[in-house]
C-alpha cells in the first residue's frame, strides 16, 4: 500500500513538474526599451511574462549607447515594446544587429503628439490629424533620425491619459503575441486602468490646490510638455526636447531674463541630467533649488519613484512642496 502511494505521489510530483515546466516554457519573453514602459509592462503581464530593460533606472535613453547584451536580449523576446514618437534613436540599429523576429511594438500609439516648438499649447483639430497621419509607427525607421525627434514630442508618458493608451497598446500586444494569456492580460490592465484613473483625480486636485499664478517652474529640459498641457503647469527649460544638445550661454542669459518676466516658482534638477546648469540658473536667478524630478526614468527600488505611480505622484508632491510647503 505504502509503495503504491509512494508510487501515485512520485507521479503527481512528475506531473506538476511537466505543468511548471510548459508554464515556464508559455512565458513570454519581452524587451522594454526604457523603465517606465518596463513598468507598464509588469503591470499588464503579471507572472506570464519576463522583462528585460534595456535603459534602466536613472537612465538617459536620449544618449544610450547599446551593449551587446542588448542584441543578445532583443534575439530572444518575442515582444519588443518602444515608446516611438522617434525617442529611441539606437534602436533601428540594435534590431537590424539583433536580427530579432519579435514583434517590435510603439507603445504611444494613439496618443495625439505635441510638436516640440509647442507643447505647451494645445494644437487644433486639423493639426492633430495631419500630426496622427505623419507619425511613423514603424519603430525600425526611427533610429536612422538619431535624436531627431521630428519635430514631436516624445515624453507622451507625461500624461496619464496617454498612459492609459500605452498600456491598452501593450495588453494588445501581448494577447496577439500569446493568445492562451490575453484574459490575465485584459484583466491586469484593466485593473491597472483603474489605479491610473485614481492617480488622474489625485494628480488634478494636488496641482489645484496651488495658486494658477505659480505655477511656473524650471526643469533641465523639456520633458513635461504633455504634463503642462494636461495640468496646467508652466514649464521653462533649458535644454531642448533632447539631452543630447547642451544648452549655450546666449539660451541660459535667455531662459533667465525669462524667469524673471514670468517669475517662476521653483527650479528643479532631473534625474537623469546633470544639476550643474539648473544650479547655475538658481544662482543666477536667486531660486532655491526645489528637488529632483523624475522625467525620462524611473528610480531604482530603493528610491522615491520605483514605478510610474510612484514617479507621478512623487513629482507633484515635489512641485507641490516647493511652490506653497506641505
């Protein structure tokens, strides 16, 4: 009796192995070119899928320069997710080295893209189609622009309404990818959707509550377009779109002339740039350095901004704090 039950518990214990071992072999295997659409990621896919990062945390993909770990990594996904919009100026090259077969996936799909001379205005009707029909949605033709970003605005992700768009782009991607997953996957974003729509109202009642006349500030550069365009924040940088291009003298002498005609609130750092120049502005300005924003990246685990929730709401805590304390 006893051999027999050793026997049938032998071969159960055989037959959860073959489960986790097709469960394993089920996973889906994805590359994130950046740590926030990572975290979207992780978000929609849950324990089915297995995310590698090629721009981690604190990292600038603006100048990101691909390792060959990351054609190795590209080779064996079977999603690639990138936020397109022409942010990722390496990545045309790191696919055609890789010779990846995987779907590569923009992410900002949808989304209704500022131009970057403009990005704190809303364009019209009109100009939101042509900019719809003229975005380039094959993330293979990006890179040969460089840090060229065609005349948008790439840091879509500074709007939580174009968050949700990102992630409904992805959750798409990974049904058609892995059809046995896409109810966990629809289920994982919708949850997730909902946690977003909390942060929408969280985010406008924070920014509310400071007085509309100061709320203008300063950052490195120009990351939170798609942010002032949704919440009513002035930003003024001095670096372009890019942080690849540096500032000169004659745009630091112009951007401080134009602080004091707008007479900004606070200054910030961000993590992903050098504090150098918005020191040096602060000096000049006399503006008290107010904290450090996340733009382009996430923190790492043990930082302030871990994941995109994390990122938002800490950034307006931030702002929030420096403007009017508390």
């Amino acid at each position: 009796m006893f051999r027999t039950l050793r026997f049938a518990t032998y071969t159960s214990l055989l037959a959860l192995c073959g489960l986790a071992s097709s469960a394993s072999a089920a996973e889906l295997n994805v590359v994130a070119s950046f740590s926030i659409i990572a975290d979207f990621a992780k978000n929609v896919g849950g324990d089915r899928v297995a995310i590698s990062t090629l721009v981690g945390p604190d990292g600038d993909a603006h100048v990101y320069q691909p390792r060959p770990a990351d054609a190795v990594s590209l080779e064996g996904a079977d999603v690639v997710l990138v936020n397109g919009l022409q942010f990722e100026g390496f990545m045309s090259r790191l696919i055609e080295t890789s010779g990846t077969k995987a779907a590569v996936v923009e992410v900002s799909k949808g989304v209704e893209p500022l131009n970057s001379a403009e990005e704190e205005q809303h364009h019209d009707g009109e100009a939101k189609a042509e900019a719809a029909d003229s975005h380039d949605h094959d993330a293979a033709a990006e890179a040969e622009a460089g840090h060229n970003h065609g005349g948008f605005d790439p840091h879509a992700w500074q709007s939580i309404h174009n968050a949700e768009i990102y992630v409904k782009n992805i959750a798409n991607a990974f049904c058609e990818a892995d059809k046995a997953g896409c109810a966990t996957y629809t289920a994982n974003s919708e949850a997730y959707l909902v946690k977003l729509g909390a942060l929408e109202t969280e985010v406008k009642a924070a920014i509310d509550s400071i007085p509309a006349e100061q709320r203008t500030i300063i950052t490195s550069h120009d990351a939170f377009g798609y942010f002032a365009r949704d919440y009513g924040v002035k930003f003024i940088a001095p670096e372009g779109i890019s942080t690849e291009a540096e500032a000169s003298a004659a745009d630091v002498a112009k951007l401080v002339d134009q602080v004091k005609e707008d007479k900004a609130s606070a200054i910030f750092v961000e993590n992903i740039t050098n504090p150098r120049l918005v020191e040096q502005i602060a000096q000049e300005t006399g503006l008290e350095v107010g904290g450090t924003l996340y733009s382009d990246a996430l923190s790492g685990t043990d930082g302030p901004a871990p994941t995109y929730i994390d990122m938002f709401r800490y950034n307006v805590d931030t702002i929030r704090s420096a403007i009017v304390g508390g």
